[in-house]
C-alpha cells in the first residue's frame, strides 16, 4: 500500500489518568474521557472508517510517554508514527533525541510538539534555547508540531520564517474561536503564515472549538474555507483528534464533519487530505507497515 492509497488519521492520542497528571484534562467538562484509552478502543473506529494508519500524539510535557508511545507503535499495526515531547529547551536536546531515535523502536518517532499555548509566554518560540532545540528537531530530519493559538501565531511566523529547513504542522488549524463564529487576530495572521513553505495544516481539532452540543458543519465550513483557500488542498491533512473529540462528537461524526464542510474536492484533492500529505510530511514511507 502507497501514499496513494493510504488513508491516514495524523493526529490522534492514547492516555490513562491513572498513571500521568494530564494538566488540560482539569475540570467536570472533561469526565467523559478521563479515562484510558488504547489502541483496543481505537481499532473498531479506524476499521469502520477504512483508517489504514495513524499518527499517536503527546499529550504530556514527558520523555516516558514519548518512550511508551514509540513501543505502541512497535506494537500496533495501525500506527505509523509516533509524534513525542522532548525539552526543547534543555541544552542536551540533541542527546535526547538520539536516544529515542536509536531506541529498539526509534524508528517510530516522526515529530516533536510541545504545548505552546500552554506557555505563559507567546513569545516562547522566540527563545534562543526554544530555536536551538528546534534546530536540533531538524538536524535529525523529523517535523515539528505547532500546537498554538492565535495569541502565538506572530512568534510562529517568525520562528518558521526563521527555521526554513524545519518542517511544521500547525495542529487543529491553531484553534481558532469557531463556537463565537469568527477570530480576527486568527485570521489576520494564518495567511501570513500559509505564505511559509514549510507550513503545513492539520484539519482536527475542530468540533471541540465549536458548540460541543450543537455544532454542525456549517459552524466548521468558514474555517475550512479559509484555511483551504490560504494553504491549498495539498498543504492539508485529515486528523480525528481522538479520543478528545468524544466531547463533541465521535470519531464518525468528526470525519462526515469535515468532508461537510470542505464540499467538492479532486480525486487527488481527497487523496492528499486523507493520507498523501501525512505520508509525505511525517516520511512514513520510511516506517515499516507492520
């Protein structure tokens, strides 16, 4: 099986409360998945939905979760990638790194992300020792995750115009305001962006900045429009966000979403979006299959 005809989830999560502190699960608004969840939960929906792989994200600011994660994928057929945590901005980064990469299941890890919006900074990314670790991220030919809002979209143009031999994916269209129908500063900065070349987007995340109970993909569509019209279909990838997307919704019912709401796409418009652009930017080419 190819890119062109993979099908890939390239941004989902596994966790258990019961052995990490999540910081962003605080509050009742979160009961409904302060659980476990694994790749047996996961399986039966990446089946139904003909997911041919994944992409497991961090969910916390910890190199074990990065170890364990990267043995899952040994594990697990159906995911390809492992996007970890390291301290960017530990002066041994670069140590770090290699000893995943040269782990027995190094072969796994295919990014860094770090918890940007959670910085009390929005100039984080700006940070000498911040530039230095992402530098060490693409000396070791592995991409970078943006998890950011729009209050950290200026420090992101800056530093991606600042790293052009770095490759970035800006998770859940950085999270703009959609339950309030518009977010100015999002949109006055993401087309700034969308003119780095090394910027790509991932299209998750959405349905839970939307109204959780009520939200329907005419609340996603301006969104989608927008981000497609800047960034262009190629530059786009499909992520289910799972198991945070139960909040709001399902797994199915984030998918049926966003084909909603970016109408009419080519064959290979599709294609690149639900598996091409994942393939090429995470190099699971270069990952076993299973």
């Amino acid at each position: 099986m190819d890119e062109r005809t993979e099908r890939i989830d390239a941004h989902h999560h596994f966790w258990d409360p019961r052995r990490y502190t999540y910081p962003w699960m605080a509050g009742p608004e979160m009961d409904p998945v302060r659980r476990a969840f694994g790749p047996r939960d996961m399986q039966p929906m990446v089946d139904a939905a003909d997911i041919t792989g994944t992409v497991l994200v961090q969910t916390v600011s910890d190199e074990n979760e990065t170890r364990e994660f990267l043995r899952i994928a040994a594990s697990t057929p159906f995911v390809r990638g492992v996007v970890g945590w390291v301290d960017l901005t530990s002066p041994a980064v670069g140590d770090a790194l290699d000893a995943l990469l040269t782990g027995d299941d190094g072969r796994f890890l295919v990014g860094i992300r770090h918890q940007v919006h959670d910085e009390p900074d929005p100039n984080w990314l700006c940070r000498d020792d911040v530039r230095r670790g992402l530098r060490a991220v693409a000396e070791r030919g592995l991409g970078y995750d943006l998890l950011v809002r729009a209050r950290e979209l200026p420090a992101t143009v800056e530093t991606v115009r600042a790293l052009p031999e770095l490759n970035f994916v800006v998770d859940h269209i950085a999270k703009p305001a959609i339950a309030a129908g518009a977010d100015e500063p999002w949109a006055e900065w993401m087309p700034v962006l969308a003119r780095c070349p090394n910027v790509t987007v991932k299209l998750s995340g959405m349905i839970t900045e939307a109204d959780w109970s009520a939200w329907t993909p005419d609340d996603l569509r301006p969104f989608v429009a927008r981000v497609h019209e800047w960034f262009g279909a190629d530059r786009l990838m499909f992520g289910s966000d799972w198991p945070v997307c139960l909040l709001a919704g399902t797994y199915e019912s984030v998918i049926e979403g966003l084909t909603a709401a970016i109408g009419t796409l080519s064959a290979a418009e599709t294609a690149a979006l639900f598996g091409g652009t994942a393939h090429a930017f995470y190099r699971l080419g270069d990952r076993p299959t299973g």
